[in-house]
C-alpha cells in the first residue's frame, strides 16, 4: 500500500504483562505488514521500551497523545490491530477521533490464530465507530 499508516492498537492495562503481551502482538501484526509491502508507524512497538524501567515513562495517552496526534498527522491512512481489547480502548478511541478529523482512511487488521495477519480491510469511519464500543 501506497503512503504511511499510523498502526493503533490497545495497550494500557494493569497488568505488567498484559503490556508485555500487546506490544508483542502489535509489533508481530506491524512486521507482517511491513512484510506485505505497508510502509506503518506503531506506536506501541517504538515506545513501549520506554515505559519499562529504567526510562519508566507513563503509558498513558495523556503523556503520549500529543505525539500520537503529530504522528498521525503525517499519516495517510489509520490501521487499527483487533488484537483483544481493540474495541473498549480508550487510546484506540482517541487515536481514532484524530484519524478521522483529518479525513484519513480506515483500515482493520484481520486476524487468525496467534496474530496471524490474514488480511487488511478498508472501512469507512461510520463502520468503525460503530465498531467500537463507547
């Protein structure tokens, strides 16, 4: 795919490996796009290694919404990881909210077993909003 996509997936939780968990996953579905000729940004995969001790930065959208929100700037097109927990992140609503004030495509990630990345489908924002559980 032409352009650059902004790669969103859920990563917040309280538990320590919970995080550890989805920053694998995204950064597993991320490299198998990349694969597929994707040219992305995903956040989770870059800053997670700084949520983690000795750097010990916040996770939270409040510390990193800013940088998300100049990321996606630059983007073309949205991608959202359905790894569990997609639909009631809050950050994926966020990053959501941003993606689409600035009219960019919107894509999910269809998965298979342990992340297999078995496709990329192109919704429109009402699809995807309605997805999403507010």
């Amino acid at each position: 795919m032409r352009g650059l996509g902004y790669l969103a997936s859920p990563y917040m939780h309280e538990s320590e490996i919970m995080r550890e968990a989805r920053f694998k996953a995204v950064a597993y579905i991320g490299a198998q796009l990349m694969h597929q000729g994707f040219h992305i940004i995903c956040p989770i995969s870059m800053c997670h290694p700084m949520t983690i001790s000795p750097c010990s930065l916040p996770g939270d959208f409040e510390f990193w919404g800013e940088l998300d929100k100049n990321l996606i700037s630059r983007c073309d097109y949205f991608i959202i990881a359905t790894i569990p927990g997609w639909k009631r992140s809050s950050g994926i609503k966020r990053e959501y909210e941003i993606a689409r004030a600035f009219g960019q495509e919107m894509f999910l990630v269809k998965l298979g077993d342990e992340y297999k990345v078995l496709g990329v489908e192109r919704k429109d924002h009402a699809e995807v909003y309605a997805a999403l559980e507010w």
